[in-house]
C-alpha cells in the first residue's frame, strides 16, 4: 500500500484500471427516466440532472472502452403488499456510438419485489450497486462539508466530515468487496478532518487545502472512477 494525502493522489491510483489509456466508445449520451405514477423522484446522486414531474433527464458526456457508467436515482416508493412486484422506472438511453459514428438507442427497466423475510432481503443486495451508492452519498456529505466551510462554520464543517469517515468505514466493514476503496474515500475525509483542526477562520490556509482536497475528492467521486486494485490505506504497509 501507498500513503495518500490529496485527492488528486487517489485519483492516480483509480486510473490505474483503466492504465491510463483509454479510448472513448460514446459521447453525448442523454438519459431520460421515467417513473410510473405514485412514486416520486427525490434526487439525482453526483449528476446534474432535471427531474421535471415523473421524468429525469440526465447527459453523459462520455463513455470509455471498458469503464462502466450509472446514474444513481433516489426514490421514494409506496406501502406495497409482499411478494408483489412494482417497475421503479423505464431508461431510454441515446448516444453516439464513435465506432459506427452512428446514433443508437438503449432501452430497459428498473423492477424490485417486496418481501418481508430478512434473510431474503439481504441476500438480494446488489451490494457492487450498493457500495457505489455509498461512495456518492460520501460525495454529497462531503460537499455539505464544503458549504459549512465556504460560510465560517468549521465546526460543523468538521462534525459533517467526522460522520462521513463514520459512515464511510461502517458500510468498508460491510461491503468486504469493496472495502479498500470505501476506506480509501474514508481515508481522504479525515486528512480533510486533520487539516482542519484548530483552525478558526475559513481564510487560513489549512483551511483553504481543506477545501481544494474536498473539491477534488467529489469530483472524483462523481465522475465515478473506480480502483479494482488494492486502494492505499493509511497506516498500511
């Protein structure tokens, strides 16, 4: 393992993945969801989108050979009986696909069934799914982090910074597939922590490296790089 201290450190290692070389398979990619009546669409996680009524309308602006982009949709869903089905939402994808230089079109949907055993729900976590939930939910703490900073506020800026390491190693420990790279972004929240203690001002420098290392650290995030090799863990050999 390697020692890390800024985001644009981790972000070297995520691309180790992809080697450094890569090549665009599609651009301009528009995503338009659509979320049947009686379910609401709450937020868009680390994607600019629009959610007009029942619809979400998202863009990518690439996709590379390789790399695997999503969009992470929080919603809101009714009381249903169990063992029923419900379709969360229908995806219509356009792009243009740079090796026909042609435009295509993707299609497809979104469904759960509801149960009320435990065990069953447990199994049936997409816990890969899952962990990358969480790593853009750290995201939007993390920026929270930022706008308690950018208003004076560091206490509060490093108590919401504290819960997101919190937060961060409790789903490591259990997610094992991806706890290197949860402990990783863990990792970044408290240098970002460390680099705020005793600070008094939001003009200090510290607090200034803070905040390019939490600007950083979600752009990273959003932008969905992923390590698949062992992510550098502070204190680690």
């Amino acid at each position: 393992h390697r020692f890390i201290e800024k985001a644009s450190e981790l972000a070297d290692i995520f691309r180790d993945e992809f080697n450094d070389v890569l090549s665009v398979v599609a651009q301009e990619i528009d995503i338009y969801i659509d979320v049947p009546a009686g379910i609401r669409p709450v937020r868009v996680l680390g994607n600019e989108a629009d959610i007009n009524g029942q619809q979400i309308v998202t863009r990518l602006a690439q996709v590379y050979s390789e790399q695997e982009r999503y969009v992470a949709v929080q919603v809101e869903i009714p009381a249903t009986e169990e063992a029923s089905k419900l379709t969360l939402a229908t995806v219509g994808v356009t792009y243009a696909n740079m090796k026909t230089h042609k435009s295509d079109k993707l299609s497809g949907a979104a469904k759960v069934r509801f149960s009320s055993d435990g065990k069953q729900v447990k199994d049936s976590v997409n816990r890969s799914a899952l962990a990358d939930v969480v790593s853009l939910v750290s995201s939007e703490n993390n920026k929270l982090a930022t706008r308690y900073l950018d208003l004076g506020n560091l206490e509060a800026c490093r108590q919401v910074l504290r819960d997101n390491v919190t937060y961060l190693n409790a789903n490591a420990t259990n997610l094992p597939a991806d706890k290197d790279r949860l402990t990783a972004l863990a990792t970044q929240n408290f240098v970002q922590l460390k680099d705020l203690e005793g600070v008094v001002s939001n003009k200090d420098e510290r607090a200034n490296r803070s905040r390019k290392n939490q600007r950083g650290y979600q752009s990273l995030v959003d932008q969905q790089q992923r390590g698949g090799t062992k992510l550098p863990v502070k204190g680690g050999k």
